[in-house]
C-alpha cells in the first residue's frame, strides 16, 4: 500500500523512492554511483518502470547524471549562466535537504509596490504566501511570495506545493526571466525570532520579481541569514 503521509494524501511509489536515492545521493561525493536499480526494485517492491521514472526526475533536476555504458552517478555541481533556480535547487546544490514551513497563505488585495512589479492595479487579487525556508531543519530564510492571482485560479486549494517553481513548472508559469536586487541589512525582532537569530544580525534581503512569457508571475521578498547563506552569481557578456 502506498505510504500515507501526515497531509494524509498518499504519496506516490515513484516519489518514494525518488526521495530514497534523493537522500542518500545528496552530499555525496560526485561521480559516487546512485543505487542501482535491481537494489531499488527490491528495497521497495516496485516495478522496474517505477524506479526509472524515480532515477528520470533526479537526472533532470540535476542530481543524478546518467553516462553512457556505465551507469548513474552523482552530478558534479552545474551551473549555467542565467540559471534561475529556485530555493530548493539553491539548497540541493548545497547539499541541503529543502523545506519550508508556511506562515500566512491568503487571498489579498494587491498594494501599491506588490502591485506595479505584478502589472496589476492596486486592489486586485493577489496570492500572499509566507514562508520559512529551511535547509536541512535550520532557518535559512523567511520568503513572502505574491503571485497574480487571475494567473493562478484555485492555487490555494488541494494543499500548498513544496516548491513553487515546480507548481508554478506543472502550470506552464515557471519564470525564465527574473529581476533580483540584493541588500544587505539587519533583521528586526519578527525576523530575528523566525531565523534563530539576534535582532540587529545581518541579514541579505533579496526581492525578485520573476516573469513567465515577459509575464509577471510572481514578486518575492526573502530575508536570508548572512551567515546560512552566500549569493553566487555566474555572470557573462550581455547580447
Ligand atoms: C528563490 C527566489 C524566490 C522564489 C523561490 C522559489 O528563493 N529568490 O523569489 O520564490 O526561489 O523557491 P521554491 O521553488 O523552492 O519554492
């Protein structure tokens, strides 16, 4: 029987063992051979299909890579000029295990700066998701989200995804193109007792506003730790 979670929605066979592989994988030397997949097979039950379809998710989000005539491995860190990754492909390629707590998840009406970077007019409905973003079980930043809502009809509804660039991915939303400022700062006392942290700690307050087909789909505030977290940024020649 399929494992039910506390959400108490089952969780799929494939995920499972998706996640399986995905732990003991991450934080592993690169080159280190994944589990194979007659290993996987009878750890768990499943049909050869389902552990492919497992092994298929990690080589594309980046963890695994297959090489020809010898196997999968553990990826050596990629990175592309204009990536634009998520917070849970931030920790990965940190080696950390992503999580999120939500705060706040509501319907709001937009206000005056949430409004002009979404394209909207004050007033108009927007999404509000607050959350804490863990990396491995510690505080790694406190990130509030507002999507547009007319973009995202019922996104509220059925349970919030771990990711919101895969939700955002299964909608055809996720953004491609993205505008990031970064200032350093300190937290205040609401920030301070969310990250584990002083008052007055610095903190790097990134906002990003990320667009979809030249779209704004999404305007995020996010409070990092200063010391849980550096900015890499792989830059290159413009056009
Ligand atoms: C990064 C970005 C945020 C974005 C988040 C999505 O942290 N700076 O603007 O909202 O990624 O992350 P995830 O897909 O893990 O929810």
């Amino acid at each position: 029987m399929d494992q039910v979670l506390e959400t108490g929605r089952p969780q799929l066979k494939y995920v499972q063992v998706r996640d399986y592989v995905r732990s003991v994988c991450v934080g592993a030397a690169p080159g280190t051979p994944a589990p194979s997949e007659r290993e996987l097979v009878n750890r768990f039950g499943v049909a050869r299909m389902t552990v492919r379809q497992a092994i298929d998710t990690l080589v594309a989000e980046g963890t695994l890579e297959r090489v020809r005539g010898r196997g999968t491995f553990v990826s050596r860190p990629r990175r592309r000029v204009g990536d634009l990754t998520s917070f849970t492909e931030e920790m990965r390629r940190r080696g950390l295990e992503p999580d999120s707590e939500t705060l706040l998840a509501e319907h709001e009406a937009a206000t005056g700066g949430v409004a002009r970077a979404l394209g909207l007019t004050a007033g108009d409905p927007v999404i509000h998701w607050r959350r804490l973003r863990l990396g491995s079980g510690a505080p790694v930043a406190i990130e509030d989200a507002y999507l547009n809502e007319l973009l995202l009809p019922g996104f509220l509804l059925g349970g919030l995804p771990t990711s919101l660039y895969d939700a955002l991915a299964a909608r055809g939303l996720r953004p491609t193109l993205a505008e990031d400022s970064v200032a350093a700062d300190v937290a205040d006392a609401t920030e301070a007792a969310l990250l584990d942290v002083r008052v007055g700690a610095p903190v790097l307050r990134v906002s990003r506003r990320g667009l979809a087909a030249e779209r704004p789909v999404v305007v995020a505030r996010s409070v990092y730790r200063a010391d849980r977290f550096t900015l890499w940024l792989h830059l290159g020649e413009s056009d």
